[in-house]
C-alpha cells in the first residue's frame, strides 16, 4: 500500500487533549477512506486506547497517521511512538485481563481484536512503537 502524502498527518501525545485530538483524527481519516461506521469505531476506539498508553505508560510521545490504497481498497494507517520504558514482557502483556496500572487490562489485546492489522515492536530501555490498519471493503 502507498501513503497520500496529503493526508499523512503526525501529532503530538503530550496531554490528554492530545489523545481526543488524535481520537478525532483517526475519525475523520476513517470516514474519508468509506471505512463502514462499525469499522470507523473499531479503529477510533482502538487509536483511542494506544494514544492513552503512548502519553501514561510511554510519557507521551507521537502518533502519525495517514490514508493509504492499494489501487482496490483504501484504509487508514496510525503508528504510535514513545521512547518511555518499554515493555518488559510482552507476551505478558498482550494477556487480556493483565494491567501494569489501575485499568481493565483490554488496552494491547483489545486494540489489536480491533484492526485488521496490529503490530508491536517494543523491549525494554527502548521505547514502544505500535502500528495499527483498518480498510474499507
């Protein structure tokens, strides 16, 4: 698939209004690629919940995203940085059920039962980077 320059957009985690603007980003991107609205609010919830790890588990960081096609189908694309801590155990912590702070334990397992595509690249003293994709049908 190949970015559009255009819409490619990166914003700052640095507050909590950050994570409602970049919850509003995703939404607005996930309407203009023609995602259905139940996938729109797969992708928004699950941008939602790594943009809030990204600020408290990271220390904040960056998202950037962007409209991507392949020539039959378009879909969104929103990656996730942090250079915080890392994460030590990630099988761990894909666990559902399993929380480091006070939460529900759904944020890594459930964001990535949310898109079509999820990946993480994460360890210890060297940050996080979680990338996640949704496509229209």
């Amino acid at each position: 698939m190949t970015a559009d320059p255009a819409t490619s957009q990166r914003l700052a985690i640095t507050t909590d209004g950050d994570v409602v603007r970049v919850r509003q980003a995703v939404r607005g991107l996930a309407q203009g690629a023609r995602l259905s609205l139940v996938d729109q609010t797969k992708l928004v919830t699950a941008a939602s919940e790594l943009a809030r790890n990204t600020l408290v588990y990271g220390g904040g960081g960056e998202a950037v995203l962007s409209v991507e096609a392949d020539g039959r189908r378009t879909g969104v694309r929103v990656e996730f940085r942090d250079d915080g801590p890392g994460i030590p155990d990630l099988d761990l912590a894909m666990t559902d059920g399993w929380t480091s702070g006070g939460g529900l334990g759904l944020g890594l397992s459930g964001a990535r039962r949310l898109v079509e595509h999820f990946e993480i690249d994460t360890g210890p003293g060297r940050g996080t980077r979680v990338v996640i994709a949704s496509w229209s049908r």
